[in-house]
C-alpha cells in the first residue's frame, strides 16, 4: 500500500449519536476514503440493512435508527470505542471476498488488542474475540464507491440495555437474552488489570495501529464541507418507513448472540405451551448448549448434540419443538447447514421493499 | 496458476454489461429489459443469503440503488442500469437466494425494468469489452 495515498484518520471522541452513523455513510458517498474513530455522547440502537423492523422494541425509548451495512441490532453508548473504515477497491486485488476486506480493517483491531497482552482473533466473518468471548462485533459492505466496514471495541457494556432494546417474545426469551450476553461478551473492563482503561486510551490506541497497520494519517475533519450530505443522511436513516421496514423473518425468532451462537424460541401463539421456550445453539459444535422457560428442560443436563436430540428422555412434544428449533427433523441425524452466516439457517429468502 | 480472465469470471455472449457488473437483457416482453449480476459479483460476495428487491411498480433512477444483496454480515449494492420501471421481480430468489450464486445469468435473474425511453443496449459494454474489463481487474491474478 506505500505508493497509494495515505488513509485519512479522524480522531473525533465523542460526537454525536447520529453523527456515528452519518459520517461513514456521509463519506462513501462523497467518495472518501477514511478512517474514523470515535464514540456516541448518548446511547442509541442501530439495525441491519436488512433485519426485520419489528425486532428493535420502541419500548424501550432508546432512539433507532438502521443503516446500509450488514449484520443484525446493536446497542451502542458512549463505552465503546467505534472505528470505521472506508477504503477504495483498488486497496485490495479485484475480486477480493468480504472476509478479505473484513480482514484487512479489522488486523489493527486485534493489534491493538495483542499490545495490551490479549490473546485476540479473528473468528469470521466479522467478530474479533478473546479466548470464546466476544469483545468487538462489525458489519460491512459497499457504500457507493467504497469498501466499508464498520465496529466497535467493547469498554464496558450494559448488557440489560441491548437486551430491552431487542424485541423479545415473552420475559423468557430476554431473560435468555441477557444470560447469553453476559456468558459470550466480555469487555476490556472485565479483563484482568484494564479495569481503569478509559476511551480515549483505545481511541489513541487504535489511532496508533491504523497508522501502522493501514498507512493512516491524522487528519482535520470537514464539518463545514460534509455536514449537508451528513444532515440529509440522517433523515433517511431515521425515515420511519425505512426504519421499521419489514426485513428478514425466520420461521422461529432468533438473536445473534455472536458468530456461531444463536438464541431462538418458536413462533407460536402466546399461550401456546411451546412459547416461552428459548435455546441457544452454537452451530459450530452443532449443541444446544442451554435451554430457558420450561422446568422439565431447565433441569436437563446441557449441551446436548443436535444430532442426538432424539435420544433425549423427554416428551414428543418437547422434543419435537426442539428439533424445530434446531432444524432437524425428529429422528433423522440432519441439521444446522449454514455455520458462518448472519443468520444460521438454511431458509433465507427475499424482502420485498418498496422504500 | 493463474486462470485466465475470462475462465476466471463467465461473461457469456448475448448479454449486455454495466460497470456495475450487472448484466441486461431482453424482458419476456419485447419493450422490457432484464437486469441481473454477472458471475464476479456473485464470485466476490460469496454465499449470498439475502436479497433485497423492490416491488413491482416502482421507480428507478439510472446510476441509484434499487436493491441489495447480504452475505455474510456484508451488503453489496443493486444498481438501476436506466431510468424506469420494474415490472417485474424474481420471486425464486425468497426461498433460494442462493440461485444467485449458482446461476447468476438465468435462474438468478432481479428484476425485469420498462425503461423509461425506448431501450436500446448502445450506452451498455458488449461482452468483449467487459470482458476485457475483467481482463483488467484480473491482472494482479498474473505473474
């Protein structure tokens, strides 16, 4: 990369909320090129390009809003340390697969995370983990002219916040939600001896190994210049037509919890006795590793193969809805076939979007 | 060894090319055109898993998104190759969208579009210069 122009790197801190979005979408496309680091002044909710509307819970008054990059609903505050990068195709050979950009943004990432004594990886496409724990989830794609991908380094995280923000079918299935967070999520200041970390430590941090790692340069930002573009974008992000789109929806309600481990309980009727039944699968291990909302499963000992479900000593019934939940029929040795998708299942299909 | 370009990436003949790398044919009916995107896209998304089309009856803007497609938490851009109207849309790609990656110039087609003026493919790369484009986004494959 040394005899193409240098990446502009903007160290902003705090801005805000929206402002955390509209800037990446702002500068793709006006065809820039940049590096961003920076963190939301107040919390908000930001959902997938194209992930079901109905899954964020206004309830929860958090403001939403939903960008044009992949991935599914995150909690985002001012303890997490955002960086976004925005590079031109010619950065990479033509024919350059996500994961290949996903791993050329996200090297200094794990850097950065190696200089503070972290044992961190790449688990692709998208999470950056300690040990089997999540600390930064990212999303990409291309915006007009331009490679994007977008994250955030964990400092510290409520995990009850991200699990009001997401819409739950019954007190089970957030309950689930929140356990599931709080076991395959960790933050900096959860880690031995950074518990003092602040924000603008990572900020400098990361500033320093985007210089290194993607030939950066500190750069002023153009508020004057990019804010129209930016005050527009915003508008369309909020538009509540586009907002609270219909998106993706599975034949069960699901939670990315991170690569490979999911939540999903059924879509039955309320009172239906199946309803508050909530499993999480890891699909690499092909187990479900944890059940939530029924006493007879609770008791059970987890994880359990899927392929062996049927072996279970348990109802039909029971069985069957947990089957479902998995993906495999009853009795037959067949399940998870996607491992490594946003959405671990093999029924993804069309959204028809007239915005 | 690196392949050749175009063994690398499919441009068949009888279809006409966007710098997009979406392709555009004749409609079912003779005043439609079809719009869909060639083996490279499909080749750099990897497994697609959504696709995200408008409704029929709605318009589009040559140059402007009308669509994306998802693979693995990463969204690709669908653009309008002219100004018009869709007529049509690939109602297959809801269960399959995976038709895109396993037969992007026929059963993965997007969408059918009644362009605005009346059609004509002059403004669109024949399949010797895209693939001659290809030839170019090929090179650094070649020693």
């Amino acid at each position: 990369m040394g005899r193409e122009p240098r990446v502009p790197l903007y160290v902003l801190g705090g801005v805000d909320w929206l402002t955390t979005q509209t800037l990446y979408h702002g500068l793709a496309e006006l065809d820039e090129e940049a590096i961003i680091l920076c963190w939301p002044k107040s919390p908000y909710v930001s959902l997938g390009c194209h992930q079901d509307g109905a899954e964020f819970d206004p309830v929860s008054g958090i403001p939403a809003l939903r960008r044009r990059v992949g991935g599914t609903l995150v909690y985002l505050d001012e303890q997490q340390v955002f960086f976004q990068v925005l590079m031109d195709p010619s950065r990479l050979l033509p024919g350059a697969r996500p994961s290949e950009w996903y791993r050329l943004a996200l090297e200094p990432v794990v850097a950065y995370l190696d200089r503070l004594g972290l044992e961190a990886r790449l688990k692709p496409p998208a999470d950056i983990l300690i040990g089997s724990r999540k600390i930064s989830g990212n999303a990409g794609g291309q915006l007009g002219d331009k490679m994007v991908i977008v994250g955030n380094l964990l400092v510290d995280f409520p995990r009850h916040r991200m699990a009001e923000a997401r819409y739950a079918p019954n007190p089970e299935m957030r309950r689930a939600f929140e356990a599931s967070l709080n076991q395959h999520l960790v933050t900096l200041h959860e880690l031995p001896g950074l518990a003092g970390m602040t924000r603008e430590t990572v900020m400098e941090g990361l500033a320093e190994t985007y210089i290194l790692g993607l030939n950066a340069v500190l750069s002023e930002p153009a508020w004057t210049r990019w804010s129209p573009t930016l005050e527009r974008i915003g508008r369309e992000l909020q538009d509540p037509r586009w907002l609270r789109a219909e998106g993706y929806r599975l034949p069960y309600h699901q939670i990315k919890i991170r690569e490979s481990v999911y939540l999903r309980a059924l879509r039955v009727d309320p009172a239906h006795p199946w309803a508050p039944l909530t499993v999480e699968l890891h699909t690499d291990s092909r187990t479900v590793t944890r059940v939530w909302g029924v006493e007879e499963l609770e008791r059970m000992d987890w994880p359990r193969s899927i392929d062996h479900l049927h072996e279970l000593p348990m109802s039909p019934d029971w069985l069957e809805a947990l089957c479902r939940l998995a993906d495999r029929p009853p009795g037959q040795h067949e399940g998870l076939t996607k491992e490594e998708n946003d959405y671990g299942v093999e029924t993804d299909g069309t959204m028809a979007r007239s915005g | 060894m690196a392949l050749k370009p175009t063994e690398r990436w499919h441009a068949p003949d009888d279809y006409w090319y966007d710098g997009h790398h979406q392709w555009i044919a004749d409609g079912e009916d003779t005043a439609t055109l079809r719009v869909g995107v060639t083996d490279y896209t499909q080749d750099t998304a990897g497994e697609i898993l959504y696709v995200s089309l408008p409704e029929p009856g709605a318009s589009v803007k040559e140059g402007e998104p009308f669509g994306s497609i998802e693979s693995g938490k990463w969204v690709g851009q669908l653009y309008a190759p002219c100004d018009g109207t869709v007529v049509a849309i690939n109602t297959a790609l809801q269960a399959e969208p995976q038709l895109l990656n396993q037969d992007p110039y026929q059963k993965g087609w997007l969408i059918e579009l009644h362009p605005a003026t009346p059609k004509s493919f002059s403004k669109w790369l024949t399949p010797p210069s895209y693939r001659a484009l290809l030839a170019t986004l090929d090179d650094g494959y070649h020693d």
